[in-house]
C-alpha cells in the first residue's frame, strides 16, 4: 500500500477510530501530548502489518507497542473497517451490471457481453474449532474438516467484476460444506431464483462459474465430457473469463498474507476479520493498488525436480518428466474433472424445468458455434 493510500484510508476510517480508542469520558484524546497514547495511525499501521502477515512481536519492536496493545489495535481497527460505509461493496445494480459485462466483452476472446461477475468457493483455514464452540452451534468438529485439502476451516463463496473487485461475499458454511450447497443456501441464490420479483440482475445476464454450480437463468458453466469442436472452445472461452475470481482469490490472498496459514483466532472472529480484509482488498483495488510483493518463482527444472522428489517419498507409481501432463489441445488431462466435491448434495442437481428454456448460457454456446471458434492449440 502506497503512502498516500495509506493516508486515504486513515482519513476515511478516522472518526471511527477516534470514537473506538479514544471514546467520550476516556481521558485525553491528544494522543502526541502523553507517552501512553497511541495516535489513529500507528493503530491503523499496525493492523495492516498483521493483516500482511507480520509477526505480532516483530509488530511490538517496529512500533514500540506491547502485545496488547497489538492485539487492541488490530481489532479495534476491524471494527473500523467493517463500520465504514465508505468501505461497504454491494451487489452491482443494474447500471453498474452493464459496466462490469462490457469490462468482462473486451476480456473474452469470443465476445461474451453478458456476464455480470466470476463466482467461486475459497476455503479459509482455521485450526479445529474446541468442542464447546462446536456443541454451541450444533456443529460437529469433523464438519469444519474439507477432506479434499485436508483443513479445517469455513466455505467461503464469493464473486469478482473484471477488476477483482469482490461485488458479493458470504461465509456461514463449515469447510466440508461443497460450493454448490453453500450457493444454493445463500441470500443471494435465493433472490437470483426469485429475479421476477426482485429484479436482482438484468434479464439476460449471467454470472459464470465452474463445474461445482449448475446451468440456471443466472449461471453458467462449463460443459462436461466434451472433447473438442465449437462446446470445447465454449470451455476454453468461459474458462478464459471464470479464471478472473481464481485471479482475485490470488491477490487476495497474496496480499493479506496472514490468510495463508490456518488462522488461530477464536472462530466467532474469523468472519469480521475477513470481512474487513475483503472491504481492504476492494479499497486497494479502488486504488489501483494492483501491486503486490513479487514471490521468486523457482524454475521450472526445480519445480519439476521437487515434484519428482515427493512423487518417490510418497510411494507414487510411475514417474513421468513434467509436472502436468497436457493432450495434443494444450489441457491439463490429469486435473480434469478433479477437485469437487458433493457428497452433501443430491445426486441429480440439474434444474429440469430448464430443459426447454433458453438460457444465457445457451447463447453463448450459440455464439460460439456461429463465430466458428476452436480452442486454441498450443
């Protein structure tokens, strides 16, 4: 974050943070006039470094506080954060719809003008919730397990505009909860069926997802079992757009570094921590603060080295040379159809009443075949 974004947002969050650290009857409130201070800035400072993933210790000697005072000043500030009006991000209204799909038509190489946002899950890892808390919310440990990445945490479904600006998030699911019962139980599925009387998105307009949702008047997805002609650069073409929200989850991720280790606050706090590091991550986006630290790749012979090295320690079959194996039209044949789960879902989970109903999906198949494109070959 640059130093005048940095000053931006302290402006905007100021007279929450004056009223939280220093409230009416609290004593002086010149923090520069008295040594047992802390002015609004060095509290906003210190929850961005703990929120990009700084040592809270290391915190306390760069900013010559004590721990608790860390700790205070970091939540304080969340509370900030998620009372801000200026920092709120809503679902797009119709006018604003109509920007995000033109945003979205100059990203997709076929054209797709419709499309109103990325939807995707993200699994935002905690350690094993105590017993009491489960019991408390009538949950069980085990539900807060994803099996499929082997951690506990909370499903968290979310949706970007072209910019990775997040339009929508919502996280009430244990990590074992698949995207597709998580999104068919959220607020916003819920009015999206009922667009008749909601008008929540324009008619005709879509979100697009991956495999874990299904085709409605408002989604669509990609197509399963296809292995070439104009359905297989549908794919390509919807993939080429979808990956926007693995973009956003990236650099949100990326830049709020303290999300990349199992989070070990209590987990009543993990939602408005997050909240507040979506609102954060929107403003940086507002500011153009695209930039994050550069990680140093490793080449691509170590990396293919290592993979090779934990292929033998875990007792693999046959080693091949390269890390992903391709087929002649340049996808990943060894990820394909991997990494969903449903197992919370019913068998059928396709919407039948669609059947005879055109769909903004089927129109962008539609375009697909009449503009005669193919995947890419590489």
């Amino acid at each position: 974050m640059t130093n005048a974004s940095f000053h931006k947002l302290h402006d905007m969050l100021e007279p929450r943070l004056s009223a939280i650290f220093f409230p009416r009857g609290g004593g002086k409130r010149q923090p520069g006039k008295s040594a047992y201070l802390i002015d609004t800035k060095t509290r906003l400072s210190i929850a961005i470094r703990f929120f990009a993933g700084a040592d809270p210790y290391d915190i306390m000697q760069i900013h010559d506080v004590s721990l608790v005072s860390v700790y205070y000043s970091v939540w304080g500030v969340i509370d900030a954060i998620n009372t801000t009006e200026g920092l709120a991000y809503h679902f797009p209204d119709h006018n604003r719809q109509r920007e995000i799909a033109e945003g979205f038509r100059k990203k997709s190489g076929a054209g797709f003008d419709k499309i109103v946002g990325a939807i995707d899950g993200l699994i935002i890892c905690t350690l094993m919730p105590p017993i009491q808390i489960c019991r408390e919310i009538n949950c069980g440990q085990a539900n807060f397990r994803c099996h499929r990445k082997d951690k506990y945490g909370l499903n968290l479904q979310a949706i970007c505009d072209h910019t990775l600006r997040f339009t929508w998030v919502e996280m009430k699911w244990p990590a074992a909860t698949s995207d597709y019962m998580a999104w068919i139980t959220s607020s916003l599925c819920m009015m999206l069926e009922d667009n008749e009387h909601t008008k929540k998105i324009l008619d005709g307009f879509t979100l697009i997802g991956d495999c874990a949702y299904v085709k409605k008047l408002f989604m669509a997805i990609p197509l399963k079992g296809i292995r070439g002609g104009f359905e297989d650069a549908y794919n390509f073409y919807l993939s080429q757009l979808r990956i926007t929200i693995e973009r956003a989850f990236g650099v949100f991720v990326h830049r709020w570094a303290i999300l990349r280790a199992p989070l070990t606050i209590p987990l009543p706090k993990v939602a408005p921590l997050v909240e507040s590091l979506v609102r954060l991550h929107n403003f940086c986006i507002d500011e153009n603060e695209l930039d994050v630290i550069e990680v140093r790749s490793k080449s691509y012979a170590n990396l293919d080295r290592n993979v090779r090295l934990a292929r033998q320690v875990a007792g693999g079959g046959c080693v091949t040379s390269s890390v992903v194996d391709f087929d002649d039209d340049g996808r990943p044949v060894s990820l394909l159809g991997h990494g969903h789960h449903f197992t919370d879902a019913e068998s059928y989970r396709h919407d039948r009443s669609l059947q005879d109903t055109r769909t903004p999906m089927d129109d962008m198949i539609s375009s697909v075949a009449e503009q005669g494109l193919l995947r890419p070959r590489y």
